[in-house]
C-alpha cells in the first residue's frame, strides 16, 4: 500500500462529502467504488478490515471509515485531513440552511417541501430498519438484545439501552443462553419503561410546553458529545438520540424543529451527524452550531486516533466482537423504535401517507436508493398537501 500526499486525501474526501447522499451505506460503497476500484489505495480486503474495525467503535461509522482510510494513505496528517474533508464541507452546507430557517422562516429553504419529506425519511428509516433487523437479529440471543431498544421509549433510555446492551454483550461472550436470555431483557427493558414513566407517552414529539434558549453552551456540548461517544449501529439512531432534546423541561427544541432537523440532516450530503450542526444553530446560534459539530465528533476522532495503529489488533478479540454483536442487535431495534415514534407524529394527513407509500413503493420496488425515494416522496406529499384537505 503506497503513501499518498495529504493535499490529495483532503481533496478526495471534501469531494466525497458533498456528493455523499444516502447515508452510511451510500457513503461506504461510494468509498469502495474510489479508493479501491478507481483510485487504488489499497486492496479490498484492506478496505473491508477498516470498516470492520470502524464497526467496533462508537460514532458515525463511515465517517470513522473514511479516517482510517486517510490514516493507511496519508498517516496521522491523512487522518485528520480525510475527517476534515468528509466533514466541514456538509456542516458548512447545513448551517447556511439553518441560518436560513432561522433568520427567514422554513420557506426560505424550501421546507414547505418538508410535508413530504419527512414521511419520505420515515420510509427510508423503516426500510433500513428491516434490512438491519435481517443482517444483525439472526438467533434468540440476537432478539433479547433488540427487545432492550424498549428502553429508548424512556426519556434517556436509548444511553441505557446501549450501556447494558455492550456492558452484557462483552461479559457473556461466546456464551450461548438460549431463550431464557431474550424473556429476561424483555422484562427488564419493559420494567424499565414502566419504572420511568415513559412508555407511549413520549412518542408525540409535537406537545412541547415549554422551550428555553440559548442552552448552555456545556450542556450542548456535554450531550453531543455523550451523543458520539456513545452511538453505535446506523446513523439512523441518531433520530433516537435527539428525541430527549424536545422532552426536556425546559425543552432545547420544538416538536416541528425536531423533525425538521432530521429531514435536513436526510436531504443532505455527507455525514447524517451534521444534523447536530443545524440543532446548535437553532439553539445558540453560530457559536453553538461549531460547539455541536466538534462536540458530536470529537469521539470519534479520538477513537479513531487510538484505533489506526492498532487496526490489525483489534480483530478477532472474542469480547469486543461479541459486544459488538450485541450493540448491533441493539441498534435494530433502535431504528424500530424511531419509526414508530417518527410514525406517530407525522403521519396524520392524507398528504402525509401518500408520500410515505411513494417513496416506500420505490424503496420497495428497487426502482432508486434513498435519494430516490426521499426526492419522490417530497415532491409526491407536497403536491398533495396542495390537493388534498389536511
């Protein structure tokens, strides 16, 4: 594997990050398609061993994917290059989008689109769900560590729910225990929900009471930062992560701002982790939308920092791969949890649904990926919020 300049890993990645639509999965097969086929860099089996150990980390996984890669090219300068280029150029595109949404209203960045696109966001997050369900839930011990996702019903309950599912994974190992396991975490994660007071209740993110502004700015940046050290399995979990914003008391954002935010976050290039960008602008402003960004991935840089060097160990740890797993599982059951609660308080128009089968019907069908489908989803539940009565 041949050493490259770090001028032209930067390049390659800012390059990458503006044309990066579709998520974590898009960005890794556009990755592949670069680095390895056009480009490279390095063999595939190289590539996929950097994704795997991407994989055992917390954070967005393609943008920790695509440090490793800048680390193999370019060493510790590529790393930092490769995160810079994947990363400012998207969060520099979201925040001129926020500051329109909060200087001119949602019309001025085209949100009355946002009728259709958020239903259309629900349909690529509920057709990632079961693909990921598919890959990760495959035994009773696999559905055991999903049935802990309940705990993300709970205000705070997603941090548990990951803390207990990597903390159980990594202890039992290669251990097999059979149903008993998936009936214990299932009682568990239900008596956690019932012992907070959560449950169903917290499903509408529309009735907030209350909203206070500017969040101090530790607070912004202790909870982004929870938020990418903690956050394993698809981006689509960050969705989860954000829910508490609009429960706290006071509340950091509105019900409207939420799912605004994560249709942004769905619509535009590079990491979907940008969405925090938008948050802190809405929040605090300019200085808030840097504090979020660094805060959220600031994990991750560091994580990858220690991991490069010891990309060959990391394999093959018996307990690591197995925590692993069971965050993975976890993380499943995650994303069912977010489209039931993004279900729940988006879906009550006609337009609404007639966007959500458009764009599920193309995800469905084949006939495009996720752009596809949220482009067609938007246009189809504008039109129709247009024709039909709401």
């Amino acid at each position: 594997m041949g050493r490259g300049p770090v001028g032209e890993v930067f390049w390659a990645f800012v390059q990458l990050g503006l044309l990066g639509f579709g998520g974590p999965a898009a960005h890794l097969a556009l990755m592949d398609s670069e680095f390895v086929e056009r480009r490279g860099w390095m063999p595939r089996e190289r590539f996929l061993r950097a994704v795997s150990v991407a994989n055992l980390l917390p954070g967005p996984t393609s943008t920790e994917v695509a440090m490793l890669l800048g680390y193999q090219r370019a060493g510790f300068a590529g790393l930092f290059a490769a995160g810079a280029g994947f990363i400012v150029p998207p969060a520099l595109l979201v925040y001129g989008l926020a500051e329109a949404y909060v200087r001119f209203g949602s019309g001025a960045v085209g949100l009355g689109l946002l009728s259709g696109l958020v239903p259309a966001a629900l349909a690529v997050i509920a057709d990632a769900a079961v693909r990921f369900w598919r890959t990760v839930v495959r035994d009773s011990r696999g559905l055991g560590f999903a049935f802990l996702a309940l705990f993300g019903l709970s205000p705070g309950g997603v941090l548990a729910a990951v803390g207990a599912s990597a903390a159980i994974g990594a202890y039992l190992g290669s251990r097999r225990p059979g149903w008993a396991w998936p009936v214990l975490a299932g009682a568990v994660a239900i008596a956690g929900v019932a012992l907070w007071g959560g449950g169903l209740g917290v499903l509408d993110v529309t009735g907030v009471a209350e909203v206070s502004r500017p969040v101090p700015l530790a607070a912004l940046a202790g909870y982004f930062a929870t938020v990418g050290a903690t956050l394993y399995g698809s981006g689509y979990v960050l969705v989860s992560f954000l829910q508490p914003l609009v429960q706290f008391d006071p509340a950091w954002l509105t019900g409207r701002e939420l799912l605004d935010a994560v249709a942004i976050g769905q619509v535009t290039p590079g990491p979907l982790f940008t969405t925090a960008t938008f948050v802190g602008r809405v929040t605090n402003g300019p200085v808030g939308a840097l504090v979020a960004t660094v805060a959220i991935f600031l994990p991750a840089v560091v994580a990858v920092s220690l991991a490069g060097p010891a990309l060959d160990r990391l394999e093959g740890n018996g307990r690591v791969e197995a925590a692993l797993s069971a965050l993975a599982a976890t993380s499943a059951g995650l994303i069912v949890v977010t489209a039931l609660m993004l279900g729940l308080a988006v879906l009550r128009t006609p337009a609404a649904w007639f966007a959500l089968v458009v764009s599920g019907a193309i995800l469905v069908l084949g006939r495009g990926g996720p752009m596809v489908a949220m482009a067609a989803g938007g246009a189809a539940g504008w039109a129709a919020s247009l024709a039909l009565p709401s």
